[in-house]
C-alpha cells in the first residue's frame, strides 16, 4: 500500500533533508488551499491549521516502511501530527504543528519555505 504524503520543508527538494525521500516517487509540487500558516522555527517550518495561506509543497508516494520513518524523523505524533491536508484534487497528509506548540515563531508569508 502507498499514500501521498506532502512535504514543505526540510524534506524538499534541495533542502537539508530530503535524503529521507530517496525511496519516494516525486509526484508534483502543489498548493493546499489558503487554510493553513507557515511558521519559521529557524532550521526548519511548522505547518499550523487555521490561517488563511496557500503552502507550497510536494507530493511523494510512499510506501508504509518510509511512512513509519518519516513519523519517525517528524518525530509524530509527539511534535508534529501526520494530518490530511486540504489540497485540490488530491488526497494526501502532511505533518502538521499544534498552534501552541509553535509559540511565537514568525509567519512565513508567501506560504513557501524555499523563497522565505
């Protein structure tokens, strides 16, 4: 079984992570619809629900093994919660933040972790 997971981070292309994918297919880089913030914890972003921003990201397929290593590495459900997104078209989850959990990290306005 594969799901499609959405990454908007670290995790992307290009980014400090993104060997954690290199058993994932790249599906496309896509928007979730504008309900969402991105917030800058520094090394990497916090998706939190309830703004009003679109987020920039990527789909992957991933096969169960790499799901349970990315809850691993995003460290869910402890900091982040894997959560479906909202997303046009697409069903897929991404790794969300609590509100609280982010604090009083700034808002990352173009919703794109790459062009902040």
């Amino acid at each position: 079984m594969t799901m499609l997971i959405f990454v908007y981070g670290s995790l992307r292309r290009g980014q400090q992570f993104h060997g954690e994918l290199q058993s994932a297919r790249y599906v496309a880089t896509v928007q979730t619809e504008a309900c969402y913030e991105l917030v800058d914890l520094g090394p990497y972003p916090a998706l939190i629900e309830g703004g009003a921003t679109a987020i920039t990201g990527e789909l992957y397929e991933v096969d169960r093994t790499l799901l349970a290593q990315l809850d691993a590495f995003e460290e869910a459900p402890e900091i982040y919660q894997r959560k479906p997104l909202r997303i046009a078209g697409v069903s897929a989850e991404g790794y969300v933040m609590a509100r609280s959990a982010a604090g009083r990290a700034p808002s990352i306005a173009s919703g794109d972790w790459c062009k902040r």
